[in-house]
C-alpha cells in the first residue's frame, strides 16, 4: 500500500503546507482528490496534510500520512504544491512563506560575556526609555487616575496595564493594580488564542480525515472547531455541510456507493463536554456549546421560526432527526418563540409565539458533539446518493490497526487556524478557544486534551514569557468560568510580545474591531481612537474587561483594563481611557 494512505503510524502534530490551488478539484497522483471552495476567505478546504491527528491514546499508534514526494518539512515530504491558507476575515495582511513553528530557544548563547552585554544593553535602553516616559506621562497618569472615581468603577476591583511596544521592549505608561489577578472573563481568550498561534504558527491548519476502514467509514477529529461553522462557511458561499456534500462526490468517484457503519474517532479530547464551573442555566445559549475532539456547527442547531401551512415551526438548519421537536408554539401577533431541551436530552420544544416567518437564524446547542457530527455526515451522505446500512459507532484509528484493518484516506478537510483565532477573538466564540485550549493539552501531553491540560499549557505559556505564576489562574480557554485570576499585566506581556514577532499583525487582526462585524461593531462611537483599536471584550456576571491593542500614528500601545465588582456599564469608561491615551500619544 502506498505509504501516503497508510495511518499506522505516529506523525507530528502540526507540519506545514504546501502552496494551495486557488479553485477546482485537483486529481492526486495517490488518487486522493483535493476539493477546494470556491473563495480564499473564511472557510477551511480540503486538501493535503497540514494540522494532522497525532499517534491517538497515548499509545504511539495514529496517523501516519506522508505527504507527496517533494521537499521536506519538518522531517516529512510535501507535495510539489506550495498551499496558502486563506484570510480568516477579507481585510487580513498578506502572508509569509510557510515555515514550521521553531519554538525560540532556551539555550544560554555560547559566550557569556556577549549575552551579558546585550542584556545590560536592553536594560539599559528600557530604564532610559521607561524614565523618559515616566515624565511625559504625567498628564495621561492624572487623567486615568480621575476616571477611576467614576460611579461605574469607584467601588470596583480595578486593574491597569498599558504599555508601548518598542523595538527595544514594552516600556510602562500606565498602571494601577498591574499585578493584581482579577477575573477576566472573555479576555482568557487572548491567553489561549496568543498560545497557539506562538505553537502552532499562523500557516497551521485543524485537520478532519475521512477513511475508508473494511465496508465501513471512519472519520477521524483533530478537535477542529471549526468544521461546518455556518459563518465561515457562508464567506466562502457553503452551507455548513457542503464539505460532507463534497465528501459524498469524492466516495461515488472512488467506487463506493454504500457503507455499511459510520465510526468516529474523537478521542484526541476527553468525554468531558461541558466545563463544570459553567452556568447550569445556561446549557442552551450558543456561549455555552459543548466541546469535542469533532464537532460540527460550533455545536449549535441553527432554526429560524416559521409560518406554515398548519399554523407555526420550525425551519432546523440542517434538516436533521438527530433531534425531535416537539411544536408547542402558537400564532402571535410578536415573534417571541425559542426552543428548549431538557440539560442530557436532545428532546427540543418550540415555545413561544411566532408572528411571520423569519430570516435570521437563532442557534441552540445540542447535547453529544460528536455523536451530532456522525448523524450530519450520515443523513448528508444518503441525501447525496451513499447510504449507510449500519449504525453510527465510536472506534478509533489505532484501535482498528490493532485488529488488523489498515484504513485508507478517501478525503479530508482543514479550517485555517487563523479563522478559528479570529471566531474566538472578533465574535468571542468560547467554544472555539475551548477547542484551541484542549487541542494545546492534547499536544502537551501526548493523551486526550483536557481542560486541566489545556490550561496548564497556556498558564505554561504565559509563565514562560515572565509573567510571576501568581498571576495566572486559568480554568478554561475561554473564560466562561468565574475561577479564572489573571493580572492586567499579564495580559499586556502576552500582547507586546506577539506583537512583536515579524508575523504578529497577523494575530492582531484577529481581534475585533469598533465599528465592524464583531464584539465591539457599537463601542467606541463617535470616539477618534476607533481607528487604532484592536481589541477583545470580556463579560460575565460583576466583570468587564476590554485587553488589545491601540496604534496612534506609527506608535503602538498594549492596554489591559480589568473590573470586577464593578456598579453599573463600565464599557463607557474603558472607551474613555482609549481615548484618553490617543489624545495624550498623538
């Protein structure tokens, strides 16, 4: 068999691409076909080998999928193509030649003494430049301290950071209570999207494969958050499952008209779905979706209320019995409807009443990732003319090499990192980042990822960087859970220090904007510093934090801005001290 299509084998996590076809469908020598959307925006696509299942189950069996012969990268062959992902968002920087991710060494230079000069020579700079700062600073230090008697924040916990990224090093402007650790809330996310882009870098891709395994079909999960996400599919012009529609094309070319079960192998995560410390009151929001090694849709079924021939319902999207519904809706003069399941049941009832019918979506979670994902990719196969005529089982790659059946890759899918960073950073997509936190637990430890895993890698990651391990309290990727403690100069060291790296714009621009599509679309109006925000919000209960990035002219400035126990909107106040440091930085 030809190496290529022989997953016995261990391989590493993460290589990198070759250059990516624009358009089209392109026959592989190896007989695979590369399916392309047709846009280089948003979506992921299907191709060759990028962001690759490791040895599963911690006992070195996995994957072992060589690339066409080529080049080598990272160890291992590429193909004569050289694959660019494309943009997460329309307005990204361009990209770099595609390298792998070569962590920065922790070896002392060879000769001391020259380690020693350049250090004294950057101390040196930073304390020159710190002190020169510290005098200019004065008016923008007397113009903060007076907002913090605002109503909004007199009586809260606050914590302060703002710092300027210079070539020699982020130099303090501002701070008050730096160090203190403060519930974040969504700022987590800025922790665990900065982890893995510095892991992983901006070229990776999250892989999901489709083998055929004997009569059956086996879908293997690299944790891919972003497989049939309907927003970054409809910027490539999909539907979220265009990619299994796809699927079944590339089956009926190789000759497979039938199947018998459909098995899944999701173990690069754990069975633990939903975090613990999460709101029980909340299981059905979309902030609050489920978490697996595959999943489909964020885990959301997406509705939209509908007028029928028989009075109301629903429109589900897809059209799936993965679930029942249960219409207990009725004509209104107001569409106020919503549909609710109990906590373990998938069992949903449309409530409410509906007066026409409606355009926008409304999305619900569903209960078992990937057992949601197996039903999509069945039903999407027979519609498409594959039918199975087994069932939907777990099974994983290694354990059916162990009994002796040697799967073969039929098609496979990537999403961008880049896209997954800008889902979780611009729209504040917990379980985007919750799957980039299992995903660095994953690869950290060689076993399924975890959320004690997960964040033990960033809090590694974020402690690597200098920041004192008091400072960093992480209980998820995301910062859903209130037991989350980080400090506002944690954040700021994160923040200067990606920044600073020749690709770092590329992780900028995954934080939202004011003004556009994303978290802060109504902040920041009728303000000058809009122009030069990038930055990422964070809400739960008592918290509001605003972390990210503000360039005024050529300078740039990391700000970190932490409340807790605050009264009242504190998104005001943040806004105001922006401004305050354009006004002063101009």
């Amino acid at each position: 068999m030809d190496e290529m299509l022989n997953p016995t084998r261990g391989l590493p996590s993460f290589t990198t691409l070759p250059e990516r076809p624009r358009l089209g469908t392109t026959p592989r020598k190896d007989g695979v076909e590369i399916t392309k959307p047709a846009t280089n925006i948003g979506c992921g696509q299907l191709l060759g080998l990028s962001f690759v299942v490791p040895p599963l189950g911690g006992g070195g069996d996995g994957i072992r999928h060589a690339p066409p012969k080529g080049g080598t990268t990272n160890g291992w062959p590429v193909g004569p193509q050289q694959i660019k992902p494309p943009p997460p968002w329309p307005h990204g920087h361009g990209y770099q030649k595609c390298r792998p991710f070569v962590p920065k060494s922790t070896t002392p230079i060879s000769a001391p003494g020259y380690r020693g000069a350049l250090l004294s020579t950057a101390l040196f700079l930073l304390l020159s430049a710190a002190t020169t700062l510290s005098a200019s600073a004065a008016p923008l230090t007397a113009a903060i301290n007076a907002l913090l008697g605002e109503a909004s924040v007199k009586n809260a916990q606050v914590g302060i950071s703002i710092v300027e990224i210079t070539p020699q090093g982020p130099v303090n402007v501002y701070a008050h209570n730096p160090t203190l650790p403060l519930a974040p809330a969504s700022n987590v996310k800025l922790l665990t999207t900065a982890a893995a882009f510095e892991k992983y870098g901006p070229q990776a891709t999250f892989r999901t494969f489709l083998y055929r395994a004997g009569t059956d079909l086996l879908v293997v999960g690299s944790g891919d958050p972003g497989l049939g996400d309907a927003k970054l599919c409809a910027a490539a012009g999909w539907k979220p499952t265009t990619v299994f529609e796809q699927w079944a094309a590339q089956l009926q070319k190789a000759g497979i008209k039938s199947y018998g079960n459909l098995l899944v192998d999701d173990s690069v995560f754990d069975q633990q779905f939903l975090h613990p410390a999460w709101p029980e009151n909340q299981r059905l929001s979309w902030y609050e979706a489920p978490v697996g090694g595959l999943n489909f849709n964020a885990n959301c079924l997406d509705w939209i209320p509908a007028l029928t021939a028989h009075g109301v319902g629903a429109q589900l999207i897809p059209p799936t019995t993965y679930v029942s519904l249960a219409n207990k809706a009725t004509r209104g003069s107001a569409t106020r409807a919503w549909l609710w399941r109990p906590p373990d049941s998938n069992a949903f009832e449309l409530r409410g009443t509906i007066a026409a019918t409606g355009h926008a979506a409304e999305s619900v979670t569903i209960v078992e990732p990937v057992l949601w994902t197996a039903t999509v990719i069945r039903e999407t196969l027979a519609a498409a003319g594959v039918p199975a005529t087994g069932t939907v089982r777990r099974a994983t790659l290694a354990g059916l090499h162990a009994a002796g059946t040697e799967p073969v890759l039929v098609a496979s899918y990537e999403t961008p990192l880049l896209s997954v960073l800008a889902r979780a950073n611009k729209n504040s997509l917990n379980m985007m980042a919750e799957a980039l936190c299992k995903r660095l637990g994953y690869d950290a430890t060689g076993r399924a990822g975890t959320w004690a895993s997960g964040t033990a890698a960033v809090r590694a990651y974020v402690v690597g960087l200098g920041v004192p391990a008091p400072s960093v309290a992480l209980d998820d990727g995301s910062g859903l859970s209130d037991a989350n403690q980080v400090s506002a100069q944690a954040f700021t060291t994160v923040l200067a220090h990606v920044a600073a790296r020749p690709d770092g714009q590329l992780f900028v621009n995954t934080l939202a904007v004011p003004g556009a599509e994303g978290t802060l679309e109504r902040r920041f109006k009728g303000l000058p510093c809009a122009k030069g925000v990038h930055a990422k919000t964070g809400h739960i209960s008592g918290v509001s934090t605003l972390s990210g990035y503000l360039d005024v002219g050529p300078r740039r400035f990391a700000f970190s801005l932490l409340t807790n126990e605050k009264t009242g909107n504190a998104n005001p106040w943040q806004d105001h001290i922006c401004q305050i440091v354009w006004d002063w930085a101009k």
